[in-house]
C-alpha cells in the first residue's frame, strides 16, 4: 500500500504495540476485593482473556466463530462484571476488570457497552493501562463505541476533551459522528482540540463536511486551526481541491506550511482519474508467511481461489460480487486475518455495498488485537475512504 496522508497517520495513536501484544491485564490484585480476584482468576483459566488471546494461544487465523465460548460463560462474565460494578471497581480498575471487560465487548456487545459507558464516563485517562484498554475496547465497540467517545467532546474537563478528541482524530471513521464532531467545532474554545477534530473529520471522510471545512479554511484567524482545517479540506477535495488551495491565504507559519506540503501533495500524487491519491497493495510478505496456514479458514479460501499466486498479488484481478460477499464474510468472522494478502484485488472490486462489512471486519479486528491490527485498520479506512469518495 503507499504511504497515504491519513493512512500513516493512525500509527501514531495512543497505543502502543507492547499493549497490543500483551494486553494490559498482568492478572495481578490491585483494588478489588479479594474474592472477587479469586473468580475473576478462576474464570480465566477457563476463558481466554480476549485482550491477550494472541499472547495465550498464539492462534493467528483463529475466527470468531471457532473461539465462541459457552453461553454459561458469557452468563458468568455478565454476573461478574455486576458485581465489580457494584464495589465501585470501575473508578479504580484492576487489570482483571480491564480483561473482563474487554470480553463482554466481544462476548456480550451490550453489556460490554455499559463497561465501555462506564469507563468513559470515570476512567482515569492518566492511567496508561487504563487509557490504551480504553482504546482498544472503544474501537472493538464498533460505531456504539464511537459515539461514546464523540459523547466525551462535551466534557466540561479540557484534559477529557483533548483525550477523545485526539482519539478521533486518528480512528474515527463513522458518519453518525461527523455531525456532531462538527457541531462541537462551532463551540470549541481549544484551538489544539479543534485542530484534532478537524483530521478526523478527515479520517470520516464525508463529502458532506466539505463546505463546513471550506469555511473554516477561508474563514479562521487561528495559524493551527486554519492548518489543519486545510489539511482536511485537502483530504476531503483530492484532486478537485487544487485551485482553491493556491488561493487561499494563510495565517500564519504553519498553515504557509500546511499550504505548501498540499499542494506538493496534490500536485504529485493525484489526478483527474485518481483524485485522492490511493493505491492498495497486497502484502507479499504477510502471504510469504501464512500462505499456507490452511486452518484458517480465509488462508484456504483464497489459495482455493488462486488469490495467493504471485501473478494475481503482481495484478489483482477485479473479483465478481458473489466471491466478494463470500470472502467479506470469511474475513469478518476471521477478525480481519487475511485481509493483508488480498486486499489489493478488493481495493480494485469495492462498491457502494460494501462499506457496512468492511465496518465490521475495522471492529473484529481489535476483538483479539495483535501487531497486526494497527495496519488492518488504516487499509479499511482508506478503503471505506474510497468508497464514500469515488464510488
């Protein structure tokens, strides 16, 4: 894939790769009662903490479908997440209660919501731990997860506000949400939280925010507002953005800067038939490293399909839309696994129809998050990008 102006961006987001690969739940006492320590440890020797499942089991290409626990399980978790609740764990949480929640977000979505509301609502966001898990269980929330952090922007706390507003300034990607990040921009104070806010209305990607952007670019006295409203803009208006950014005055030292790495930008790497610059690759080395790890599911559907061969990762061939629905599905129910070697020829066949799958595939892909996740994210969010803005 090359390098995009958004694309890149997401890997400077607030996790950290050791969190991805470790998860935050070290299974150690903190603050809970000390039974309450003794169940949850009991009922993770029975049930894979989801945060660390790739650290436990080592279990690259396992499925949703195929690590499904026991109803009596997702009961149990259920049960004790009430009563962590009920002592008041949740504004001082342990790692164990980090854990538990991260699995009813996949095992149980609603009440893996209310851990999520919980959280956003008393977390404290200094606590690395805290925040990153945080992140993490937000993304695997999917849009619900996403209103919660747009919920946040009207914090009274500046701390809270810069917290969430840096989030979505590097993982929003809902169009529910840019409406109100829109609305909060008309009455944000902060300049550096209305500069976050702005890139992510970039990360959305709706070309319904493009008159709102235009505006602000034309209309702000503020150096770094008016840099990074123009580098939505740019985002937004690709190819098409040209004549009005070699117009428009800055304000100031970075938005001069802002203006002129654009238009480089623009003038470089798009044109009249590739407006927005994008290009999607497939990942020979991931191919080279599972292309044959056919207990997964996808792995063996693609080498069935002759998508793992080097002439079809060389020239990714358009696929027809009942193969792309079957593979859409594989690749959800494999929490995105997959999606690296045959992205490219998927990038070539994307229509309007599929923006709701590859949502979901964006959301699985953090249920059990490894080093590859943080990758997997930025392909479907140029991809979902692509969709809203050239289909």
């Amino acid at each position: 894939m090359a390098i995009h102006r958004i694309g890149s961006a997401i890997f400077k987001m607030i996790l950290s790769a050791n969190l991805l690969i470790t998860g935050s739940a070290g299974m150690a006492q903190g603050t809970a009662p000390n039974h309450l320590v003794q169940a949850l440890t009991s009922h993770f020797q029975t049930v894979t903490p989801e945060m660390r499942r790739q650290r436990v089991s080592g279990g690259y290409g396992e499925t949703i479908s195929g690590t499904a626990i026991s109803q009596e399980a997702v009961a149990r978790e259920v049960s004790l997440f009430k009563e962590a609740l009920a002592t008041g764990l949740v504004k001082s949480p342990d790692p164990l209660f980090l854990a538990l929640g991260h699995n009813l977000i996949v095992h149980d979505p609603g009440t893996g919501l209310a851990y999520l509301k919980a959280q956003h609502e008393t977390a404290d966001l200094s606590d690395g731990n805290v925040g990153e898990t945080l992140v993490v269980g937000t993304i695997a929330a999917g849009e619900p997860g996403e209103m919660l952090a747009v919920s946040q922007l009207a914090s009274k706390d500046g701390s809270r506000r810069s917290f969430w507003a840096h989030y979505l300034e590097y993982n929003a990607i809902f169009l529910s949400s840019a409406e109100p990040i829109q609305k909060q921009l008309a009455v944000e104070s902060d300049p550096a939280v209305k500069a976050s806010l702005l890139r992510a209305l970039s990360m959305i990607g709706s070309p319904t925010s493009l008159a709102f952007v235009k505006d602000l670019v034309e209309h702000t006295t503020d150096d770094a507002v008016q840099a990074a409203a123009m580098f939505a803009f740019v985002e937004l208006a690709g190819y098409d953005g040209i004549p009005f950014m070699e117009a428009v005055k800055p304000v100031g030292e970075k938005s001069s800067r802002e203006r002129q790495d654009a238009l480089g930008w623009l003038k470089a790497e798009t044109r009249p038939d590739a407006k927005h610059g994008r290009d999607v690759t497939s990942n020979t080395g991931f191919v080279a490293r599972f292309g044959t790890l056919f207990t997964s599911p996808v792995m063996r559907w693609l080498s069935d399909h002759g998508l793992l061969k080097e002439a079809a990762l060389r020239q990714p061939p358009v696929l027809g839309a009942a193969e792309k629905a079957e593979l859409l599905e594989l690749l959800i129910d494999s929490k995105g696994f997959g999606l690296e070697a045959v992205k490219g020829a998927l990038f070539r066949s994307l229509s309007k129809q599929d923006e709701a799958s590859l949502l979901r595939i964006r959301t699985v892909s953090l249920y059990s998050p490894n080093e590859l996740s943080m990758a997997r994210l930025s392909t479907v969010g140029i991809m979902v990008r692509r969709i809203r803005q050239e289909l």
